[in-house]
C-alpha cells in the first residue's frame, strides 16, 4: 500500500487523453511518439467541447499541428463525441521542471498486466532541447511524498477557431505564403476567387492533385481570407473521413437531423481528400444532398481529392456530375525551381538555423513529387541536427535522409502496371479488367494485382476497384497465389522479375 497522491487525473478530458496517448504511442510508433508527442500535455480547461494542448516549443507546436491536428480531433472525437476543437499552444521552456507519473494516473500507455500493482514511477528532470525539455532520469527518494513543481502558464500560439467546430485552422497556410507557379496557379486564382466578398462566381471549387501538392494550404487560405471579410460567418473544414465518421455516429445516436442542420448552415464548407468515401454508398447519399443544398442556396463549397472527378473510383456518377458542374482546377508536381524556391521560404522561416545550399540542391534535386515530403525532409534535418548539435552539411544530410532519398524514387501507378503486364503476356490491357476466368488471362491478372500490392501504394480495395470492379478478397487471394508460385513456377518467378526490374528502373 502507498500513500502516493499526485496529479491523478479525474476528469473525462484527462482520462480521454490517456487513452488518445496510448492510441498515438501503438500508431505512430515508439521513436515518433517519443521524439514529438510525449512532451504533449493536456490543458484542463472549463469548455468541455474543447481540447488543449500544450507543447514546449513554437517548433514542436507547428510540427504536431501540421501532421496530427486531424488525428487528434478523431481520437478524442471518438471516446468523448462532445470534442468539437482541439487547441494548441505553446509553453513557455523552463531550465527545470518536475513531471510526476505513476502507473495508478490512468496511463494507458502500458500494458494492463504491467499496471496491476501501483508503484511510483522516478521524478523527471527536464534538460533544454529541441522542446524545450528532453527528459532525463534522476534518482528521486521512495520515501518522501514527491514535490510538483507547477508549470508557467500557457503561451497561446495564433490561431483561429472556425465555427467553433474544427482544431484551429493553420496560421502558416494563407495566400501570401503559398508559393505559385504554372503548375498551380489556375487553383491558386480559382481559390482567390472564390474567397472574396460577394456572391460566388461559381461553387463548388474541385482542387485536386498528388498527395502533398498544396490542396490543403490552399483551403486554408480560403477559409483565412474568407473569415476576414465575413468575421461571423459559419465556416466548416473537415476531411472525408471525418465528414464519415460524424454521419455514422449520428445515425447510431439516431441524430442525422442534428448533422444535417450542422452542415447545411454552413456559409464555407471544405472537405478534403473525398476519395475516402469511395465504396460509401449511404455516405455518398449523404454527401450529394449536402452538395445539392450548399449550392442551391449559394454557399460556398470547396472539395479536393488526389484525382480528377472523373478518375474517381467507386463515386456515384451523379457526384461525379455534380462536382464536374462546378470550377475542376488541378495542382502538378512542382518543377525543380518551385521545389527550391519552397525550401527557401521554410528557412527563413526557422530562426538560427544555417541550411547549406548544397543540402537545399540536394533536397530540391531528388525529392521530386511531393511538397509535404520535401518540406518534411527539411524538418528531419534540422530536427537531428539539433538533437544531436552536429552541423548541417551535405554528408549529414545523406546519412540522416537515406531512406527518404531512396524512396523519393519514381511512383510507379497501377495503370503502368496493366499496361506493361499486357504487353508481357500479349494481351490487351481490358483483358486484365474484364470477367474472363481463362488461365491465359486469370494469371497475367493475378501478377499484376500483385505488382500492384508490391509496387503502389493503393489500398486493397482500390486495386480491385482498378481490376473491374473486384473485391478486396480477390486481391489478397492474388497476392497469396502468385508469393506461393514464385517458390515452385520457375516461368511465373521470372515473369515477375522481368516485369519489376522494368516498372522499377
């Protein structure tokens, strides 16, 4: 028995978050979690529909922001439906600073079976770092009760709260600080357009382009510049999923009016990466009905994917329609000048950070196809130069990103793969996709399904969507045959050699 009282968390918020935190750990992986956000604490506040979370540094901050600002929303969303908003702000570092744990604090984070038998867990001594604050151990006294150091109060970062229903939308992501050139500036205009006063000129607005490509900053900056000239305005950004996930818990809590009424008063709604709701047939119904009161009422209404309308599998065609009558503006992979020009702009903004040119030329030179990647690749940098307090050079830059310069490689799409799969076998590409069960074609189109599973990055469900309309299940039994015909057919073994030694060169 122990006489340990400390910091034990009773509130529904305090214990949501030790869930959410053990849900991060499982998800994103020891080091990842360790290194970003572990040093992550929940601010108990009097809102019970808001969530606030403190970080040790402005760095840290933007990082956790930019890359787990949807995911936090849902995991909370998901053990306390109430959560509406999820605030970040930044603490103010301190030289020291005590964090008490115990395994009796809710923190689910451990295994059960290591929770069982309560003991105190060792005081925490915090050292200046990246955060702010990397924790190192010190011997604490087992039995003296420990001393709780309270921490300075919170520094609020900018941001703003957008109808009061979604984490605070980006300060970073705003029209003066996307960088346009040909290859996104129809969207660019097009978002302009859209955001200012007056009646739209047309609605909705359908960006789409690759991952990471600018289609998120630029509806941002839409509801930044929108909610300027409309302070009251009711503006709603969510992602597909999110916009999912929201319909099916209202239909269990049999609340749809609710939902409906939410979204319908909207004067701005955005909804990112729509091709989640692929295969969602009551979320699909859902969706057009939304989409057909926001425009028949003049709203606004701004929707991106990774692919055009009509490249859009498993959406309904009167969608597909719908999205189609609006402005279809597309974002291409940036060239290298925009690639170096991108990378500018993030330098300046970290302050006291010297990033060689050469490193901005190699960054620039071999990450070619995604924003996010680059600008992600950057922060690696700098991140582990400051852990470790070696200099940033060329050298350092290699060792630290040789698995991402590595997989900055060509992406390789299943539309290649049909294709050249056909013209090994001499077939015709609609072969692969048609409902013939001969072997002459059955095994050409089980290799290729599993080119695809090896080579792209495309869900199970997507790629039997790609191979006319197929299950998800015909594809993990492709997968499994042709792995159990490498080890025995010597001709199927060589087949897939060919063909990867060509789609990967």
């Amino acid at each position: 028995m122990t006489n340990w009282q400390a910091t034990r968390p009773t509130s529904d918020q305090a214990r949501a978050w030790a869930r959410v935190r053990a849900n991060l750990r499982e998800s994103a992986g020891a080091r990842l979690f360790d290194q970003w956000l572990k040093p992550m604490e929940l601010i108990e506040g009097d809102e019970p529909d808001t969530v606030r979370l403190a970080l040790p540094s402005a760095f840290a901050t933007n990082w956790v922001r930019s890359h787990y600002a949807d995911r936090l929303h849902l995991e909370f969303k998901a053990v306390l439906p109430e959560v509406r908003a999820i605030m970040f702000e930044t603490r103010a570092p301190t030289a020291k600073a005590v964090r008490l744990t115990t395994t009796d604090t809710l923190d689910l984070s451990t295994p059960a079976a290591s929770r069982a038998a309560p003991t105190p867990a060792p005081a925490v001594e915090a050292q200046a770092s990246l955060f702010g604050g990397a924790e190192t151990p010190a011997p604490a006294p087992r039995a003296k009760a420990a001393k709780v150091v309270a921490a300075p109060a919170p520094v609020p970062a900018p941001a703003a709260r957008v109808g009061g229903d979604r984490p605070p939308l980006d300060p970073r992501l705003t029209f003066d600080r996307f960088v346009v050139d040909s290859s996104n500036r129809v969207a660019f205009n097009a978002a302009l357009s859209l955001a200012e006063p007056g009646a739209p000129r047309f609605s909705p607005l359908f960006l789409h382009g690759g991952t990471g490509q600018g289609k998120t900053h630029l509806m941002h900056a839409i509801a930044h510049a929108f909610l300027e000239s409309h302070p009251e305005a009711v503006v709603l950004c969510m992602s597909a999923e999110r916009f999912m996930f929201d319909f099916v818990a209202a239909m269990r809590a049999r609340d749809t009016h609710s939902f409906k009424t939410r979204l319908r008063s909207a004067d701005l709604l955005l909804i990112d990466d729509l091709q989640f709701i692929a295969g969602k047939d009551s979320t699909q119904e859902e969706f057009f009905h939304t989409v057909n009161e926001l425009v028949g009422a003049g709203k606004r209404l701004v929707i991106s994917a990774d692919r055009s309308p009509q490249s859009l599998d498993g959406v309904e065609p009167r969608i597909i329609g719908r999205l189609g009558a609006g402005l279809v503006a597309d974002i291409k992979a940036p060239d290298l000048t925009l690639r170096r020009t991108i990378l500018n702009r993030k330098v300046a903004d970290l302050p006291d950070i010297v990033v060689p040119n050469d490193v901005l030329d190699l960054l620039a030179s071999r990450i070619r196809g995604n924003i996010r990647e680059l600008e992600g690749a950057l922060n690696r940098v700098v991140a582990y130069a400051q852990l470790t307090g070696e200099k940033i050079d060329l050298d350092f830059a290699v060792a630290t990103l040789g698995e991402v310069l590595r997989g900055a490689q060509r992406r390789i799409t299943i539309d290649e793969i049909q294709k050249l799969v056909s013209r090994h076998f001499e077939l015709k590409p609609l072969d692969l996709v048609s409902a013939r069960r001969a072997r002459a074609i059955a095994r050409p189109r089980q290799i290729a399904m599993y080119l695809a599973k090896r080579l792209t990055t495309r869900s199970l469900p997507e790629i039997g969507r790609k191979f006319g309309g197929r299950d998800h299940s015909t594809v993990i039994y492709a997968v499994r045959k042709i792995e159990e015909l490498r080890d025995t057919d010597r001709d199927v073994d060589n087949a897939v050699r060919v063909l990867m030694k060509e789609l990967e060169g």
